[in-house]
C-alpha cells in the first residue's frame, strides 16, 4: 500500500478517519478502489465500511445494472 500525506489548517475540524472515509468512498465511487479496497483505506472490515459509509454520503450501490449484476455475484462468492 502507498502512503499520501496530506495536510490540513489547523481550524479544519475534519478527524483523520473522516478523510480516511472521504477518500476511500469517492474513490470506490469512481471505481478507483473495490469495495474491499476501499474499507482498507478507511481502517474498517468490508462489513463495516458498508455499514457505515452511507453516513458519508457515498453508496455501495453502482449507478449501471451491469455493474451491480457483478457486485450480487461477487457477494454471493465472498
């Protein structure tokens, strides 16, 4: 895993775990990072990220049918 440093002003109330889930949910929103991917950016186990990043205004659910087809597959083999 790399690691990207970022900095921020010091009135910013943004917790490090809320960048982290920011990050992770946009980037699994543009298809950057899986899902798995993404809740290792954020620190969590899949279940976690899933329960939690709707808090965040991401969701786990793609835009496409193809695209969520694939992802009903993949959960019944995880």
């Amino acid at each position: 895993m790399q690691t990207i440093s970022v900095q921020l002003p010091l009135f910013s109330t943004v917790s490090e775990f809320d960048a982290k889930m920011i990050l992770a949910g946009e980037l699994y929103t543009r298809g950057k990072l899986s899902l798995g991917q993404a809740a290792d950016v954020a620190g969590l186990s899949k279940r976690a990220f899933i329960e939690i990043i709707g808090k965040y205004g991401f969701s786990i659910f793609s835009e496409s049918i193809e695209d969520f087809r694939h992802d009903l597959e993949n959960a019944w083999k995880a």
